[in-house]
C-alpha cells in the first residue's frame, strides 16, 4: 500500500479537474436525475451521528473523506465524528456492536459483513432505491452484497479492486504485444516471461486480500465454485480440477517463494523489478509514479494493468475487496445517518473522494463510469470496470456466515497452494477443501 | 461502637483489604476465562448469542485437519524452541556468571531481545525471512554458498524451523537471565566444599549447581513453556499460519476462526482445548522438578 502524501493529492487533483475541463460534465448521469423520485430524510433535531471506516489505503481517502464529513456537518448542522480502524479490524467493532446494541450509528464494513447480522441493521431500501435511480443503477454484485431478501441493508461503497498489473517492456520482451485476455494466453506469457528470466509472482499465503482474490478468480474462471445456489457444497468437481491442474502449471513459472507471500510482498518484489505480473490495486502504480529512488520512478511508463483475463466460463470473475455502509437500527438518529450516507454518495461528494483515493475504490453505481479519474490517465481505466466484473465471495450461494467462515479460513488459497505446489494432486486438494468447506456450511 | 470494634478485628480487616484484590483476579480473570470456557460450549458467532451445544465443537475440531495440524504444530513449536531455549539459556546464564569485562553493560545487551516488543522484531525477522530480500540469503549468494535465495518461509518444514529459530532468538534472554539470577544466589561456600571433596567442575555443575537451580529452572520453564505455547504475534506478523498452514499455532488458529471468521464458539473451544496443555505443563514442572529430596543431594524413592 503506497503512502500518499498531501502535495501529491494536490498534484493529481489538478491532473483530474484539467481531465473534467476537457470531457465535460456526463450527460447521462444528470438526464437520469431528473427522473430520479426525490429522498424525503428528516434528520433528527441536534443529531450527533458516530461513523467507524476501515483506516485509509491511500491517504487522499481519508482527506478527502474528512473534507466531506465536514461539509455535511456544516450544510446539514448535524456533528460528525468518525474513527478509523485497520481494516481487519473492523468486522469484529461492527459485530460486537451489533451484538451488544450500541457502538457507531454508520459503519463501513467488508464483504459478508451485512449477512452476519441482517436483523440488526436498518432498512436503507429508499436511500438504495434513490442512489440507484439517480446514478445508473447499481452493479448486479452490489445487490447481492446490499440486499436481504428484497430489501436493502447497506449501501455499498465501492470496492477496492484490482488488476493484472505487469511489465509492459518485459511483455513485449517475451512476444507479446498486448495482454492476454484468455487462461491459455495468460499461461503462454507466463511461461515466456519465465524462459527470460522475468517471471511472475502472485500471492499463495494466508493473503487475505491478494491471495482470495486471485486463487477466487482463478477457480471460479474454469467453472469451479465452493457451493451451488442453494449452498451445497460442490467445490470437488471436474471443472475445479481442471482449475487447480492449471495452478500448477502456472505456478511452476512463478518467482520461488510465493507460498510464504503475504499481502505487501508482491508490491516489494514488483517495485523492485523482480516480478513482471501480479494481481494488485493501483497502490504500485502510484508508488512508483509517486518514488523519490529515480530507478523506481523509471518504472512509472512501463506499468500496465490489464483486467484478470477471462476463463472458459465466458464471463468476468474478479473478485475484490468490496465494503459497505451499514446503519445499525439502534442509532437514536436514523434519518441523519441515512442523510450522512446518502450524502457521501451523492456525485459532488463521491468523485472528488474517488479522485483522491486515485481510484483505489471502483464505484459501485454505473454513472460515475464516466469520472474522470478514470481517463485522466489512461492507465487507471481499466480499474474502472473492477465492480462490473465482480462475482460476490458466496459465489454461487448466500452470503452469510458460512461464506465469510470459509474464506477466512483460507479454503480457497489453500486449495489452490496445495496444488498449485505439488504438496497435494489437484483431487486431494479438491477434497480437502469439500471436507473444509462442508464444516461450515453444515446445516 | 460496633464499627470501630469491626475495623479493630484483625480477620475482618484483613478480608475487608483483599476485596479489591479479589474483585480485580475475578473480573479480570476469572470471569473471562469462563466465558471463554462457556463459549467453547456454544455456538455463538461474533453477533449472535449461541446456545448449549455440549463438546460438538471439541469433536468438530477433531475431525477438522487444519485444527489438528495446528495442534501437532504448537507441540512442535514448544518443545523444540523450549529445549533449545533452556540448553541455550542455561549456558549464557554460565558464562555471564563468570566475571566479565563490562559486566553489568553486558548483561544488560543481552536482556534486547526479550524487551523489544515482539511485534517489531518479527518484523525484522520478516525482512531476514524474505523470499526476495532476505539479507541472509543474499550474504550466503554473495559468499557463493548457495545459488538461489532460501524461500523460508515458503517450505513447511523450513518455514516451521525459522519461527522456531525466531522464538528462540527472542526466549533465550528470558532465561538466561532468570538463571543467572539463580545463580548467584548459590552459596559460594558450596563450591569451596566440592573443591576440597575434589569435585570437577562437571562433577560441581551436576552436584552442586543443578540441584541448587531446579527450583528455579521449573519456575521459568513453565513461564517460558506457557509464553511459548501461547505464542500469537510472531506468527501472525511473520506467516499468518502459512504457507500450507504449516505455522499456524492453535493460538492463530483460534483468532482467525474466531474473530476473522466470525465462528466464536469454535475459536474459543480451540483457546479452551489448549488449557489442559497448559496445565500438565505447570503441573509437571512443579511436581517432575521441585523435588526436595534431590535437591538436597537424596535419591527419590
């Protein structure tokens, strides 16, 4: 995660407004408005709200954020205080709050978190409704993550996605012009990428974001899946076999070491030339555009992100780190914090915010498609379809606490390293993680 | 009248001074140690109050391959970095014993390990462990030793060495210096006496200093056995449990099921099972090694 200081926030606004100068304000987004029914919120008299989000990846996040708290307290009169928390952090705060029935009215939360205690959270179906209307309407991921039934329980926020981010010259180098959009492809650049000497590198320890979100992508790709739609595990199957017979030939072109590789260890070695693929934000990118050490910044050019190629199955299937903002039905103001939330998705709010995160969180509604952090420079655009091309965690089945269970525990990654490494044949792999799995999918 | 009898009573008085002790060990302790136990009985998930499942999570853990693994793990982990951590100890406690240029300034460094917080130093261990940067492997490239750098933390049975290794580094200071201060406080005039009897030193080592340390020694290989077992952040910082869960402690285990994945009861069964561990720990060194007939140069029976 690159640390992102305030000059270069400065520096990369600028860069974004002279972009919104030349593209003009999106028609569309302001047609559909119009049609849009208006959001009838009372906040209540003297509202004091309390907001807890995950601690910033990027620091224009939080600036940015923190400016727009204080616009609303200063339109709306209603006292906001916020605290950050690393984002592992985080489920546990909302789930002793909402199981003790006090702690912050809003909190943004991660993946399965609204499922873990749907009951205690309040009915934002309106302010889901409203968002929808007015901004193009929501990705089809985010209704899975937001909506209980036929009602919404929180209203995402956005995820915090990723790409094949490589080495352009390096690419080029191994005979190819562009990146792979298919598994066979991508196989084939491995392995050329490995007979030069440049190979590539993605994560096989208990990774918590980088390493679900590429062995996810990977299973799901060739049509392998952790449950069926009514969650029934079927993760053993010959389509997750053909997946993990892939992981290991693709692994054997790896950089060694991969297996002990947490979350920063792919920005290391990418940063220092050693990797030339991985899985990844746009945090290397704007490392390296943002370095001091000139060999680093050399780099900048040379970056290129790709989205995960598309496997057999014909369709995107990323996963990314998704969060959500979940009021809590004890808050004592309601309508305030459905005001707070509704607010900081509101366009004036969200795209300056998205700007200084540097697109480090995609959208989650269709209109802000068209901001321009997303082609003022032409290297962010394709983390602009991260949410678009999102399969949900629980994939094919609920969210819930079997869902989260399992893919803290890793099942996934360690299938997918078991293989991957040769410790386990893909069908014992594929066992284990049925057995692992079935445990917490139990009735 | 009656008051300033009841404060005169020494009984009384004495209770009415140990209420606030007691009320801290019983908020403090006692009552989250039973809750967890209860827990552990439970299925409650983070959010939601569980209800009485009997040793359903004990038997669920059983069958489960990662929790047994992660069992066959923490014995690993303890014994061999406790073994390794008293030879270890005893020896530099030994050697600092002897009269030393700079005694107290030396002394003194060799306390580091221990006092710097354990988050840090795994992280500097995560830096000597580095699969890319890893400055050990780099030195023995450079000095043509090796061709490839050491993944070490990428191999199960390497990975399970080096947080061995790394607990180790950090343990040994914890003892060393406990024995040392066992150590002086033998009486020199047993040594004088082994030497007119015409004891050699090995002879004054296993008469004399041994039997004189156990007490000691007991009390801080339970410490050591019980920090040891219980460990949680060196594994966390430097593996998470990987690679393959190969490190993962039941002490990791349990935060991850637990907390990160929202299964309270199992994580807190998984903390409940590590107990009886525990005690035959303490329960071994206090009656395996304070045994005063021994000490006081007896045979037990």
């Amino acid at each position: 995660m690159s640390n992102f200081n305030r000059r270069d926030f400065l520096k990369a606004s600028a860069g974004v407004a002279a972009g919104t100068a030349a593209v003009g304000v999106g028609g569309e987004a302001l047609a559909q408005a119009k049609g849009a029914p208006a959001l009838n919120l009372k906040p209540e008299k003297g509202a004091k709200l309390r907001v807890l989000k995950w601690k910033r990846f990027v620091q224009g996040d939080e600036d940015l954020f923190n400016a727009n708290i204080k616009k609303f307290s200063a339109q709306t009169g209603i006292e906001v205080r916020i605290d950050y928390e690393g984002f592992e952090d985080v489920r546990p705060k909302a789930a002793v709050a909402a199981n003790v029935g006090s702690g912050p009215d809003v909190i943004y939360g991660f993946f399965d978190d609204p499922h873990l205690y749907p009951e205690k959270l309040l009915d934002v179906t309106d302010v889901a409704n409203y968002l929808g209307n007015k901004y193009g309407g929501w990705y089809d991921v985010c209704k899975t993550y937001g909506m209980s039934g036929n009602k919404w329980i929180s209203i995402p926020l956005g995820a915090a996605g990723a790409t094949f981010v490589h080495r352009i010259s390096h690419m080029q180098a191994a005979g190819f012009k562009e990146f792979p959009k298919d598994m066979k492809g991508f196989l084939d650049l491995c392995k050329a990428l490995k007979a030069k000497g440049t190979p590539a590198g993605f994560a096989l320890g208990n990774a918590t974001g980088d390493g679900n979100a590429w062995c996810h992508w990977l299973v799901w790709a060739f049509g392998g899946r952790m449950v069926d739609e009514k969650n029934n595990v079927v993760i053993n199957s010959p389509e997750t076999i053909k997946a993990l017979e892939y992981a290991k030939e693709l692994y054997a072109t790896f950089i060694p070491g991969t297996l002990s590789w947490l979350d920063p260890n792919n920005n290391k070695a990418f940063l220092d030339g050693l990797i030339s693929v991985t899985n990844n934000g746009i945090s290397v990118y704007y490392a390296a555009k943002n370095a001091t050490d000139p060999k680093v910044k050399e780099m900048t050019a040379d970056i290129g992100h790709a989205p995960f190629p598309i496997g057999p199955v014909g369709r995107g299937t990323e996963l990314h780190l998704f969060t959500e903002a979940m009021i809590f039905k004890y808050t004592k103001a309601p309508q305030a914090a459905k005001a707070f939330v509704t607010f900081m998705m509101e366009k004036e709010q969200y795209e300056p915010w998205q700007q200084a995160s540097i697109g480090y969180v995609t959208q989650p509604l269709k209109a802000y498609e068209s901001n321009p952090i997303w082609t003022s420079d032409p290297k962010n655009t394709p983390y602009r379809d991260c949410v678009k091309n999102m399969t949900p965690n629980s994939f094919a089945g609920k969210l819930g606490y079997a869902s989260a269970g399992t893919m803290a525990d890793f099942v996934m990654v360690n299938m997918v390293a078991e293989a991957a490494s040769g410790s386990k044949s893909p069908k014992e792999a594929a066992e284990r993680a049925e057995a692992r799995a079935k445990r917490y999918y139990k009735v | 009248m009656s008051l300033s009898r009841f404060f005169n009573n020494r009984n009384t008085l004495g209770a009415v001074f140990m209420v606030p002790a007691g009320l801290i060990l019983l908020v403090f302790l006692t009552y989250p140690l039973g809750l967890g136990t209860w827990l552990g009985f439970t299925d409650a998930k983070i959010g939601r109050a569980g209800e009485w499942v009997g040793f359903e999570n004990f038997t669920f853990l059983f069958g489960d391959s990662v929790a047994r693994l992660s069992l066959f793990n923490t014995l690993f982990y303890t014994i061999v970095a406790s073994i390794i951590k008293f030879v270890f100890g005893l020896w530099l406690a030994l050697l600092l014993n002897k009269t030393l240029p700079f005694q107290a300034f030396v002394r003194a460094v060799v306390l580091l390990p221990f006092i710097v917080p354990t988050a840090l130093s795994a992280l500097a261990f995560w830096w000597l462990y580095d699969a890319q940067f890893s400055v050990l492997s780099w030195a023995l490239v450079k000095m043509g030793l090796i061709d490839n750098y050491i993944t070490f933390l990428g191999d199960p049975w390497l990975a399970r060495g080096s947080v061995v290794a790394a607990n180790i580094w950090r343990g040994v200071p914890f003892v060393a210096i406990t024995l040392l201060a066992g150590l002086q406080t033998i009486s020199p005039s047993l040594y004088e006496a082994a030497s007119l009897d015409g004891a050699t030193e090995w002879q004054k080592f296993w008469h004399v200093t041994l039997p004189m340390l156990t007490p000691i020694i007991a009390v801080v290989m339970t410490f050591s056995v019980l920090f040891t077992f219980t460990d949680f952040q060196l594994i966390y910082v430097l593996t998470r449990g990987g690679p393959l869960n190969a490190t993962h402690l039941m002490a990791t285990l349990s935060f991850q099921r637990a907390i990160l994945g929202g299964a309270l009861g199992e994580g807190a069964a998984l903390a409940t099972a590590m107990v009886p561990f525990l005690l035959a720990a303490i329960l071994f060194s206090y009656f395996g090694l304070q045994r005063r007939a021994w000490q006081q140069g007896g045979s037990d029976k």
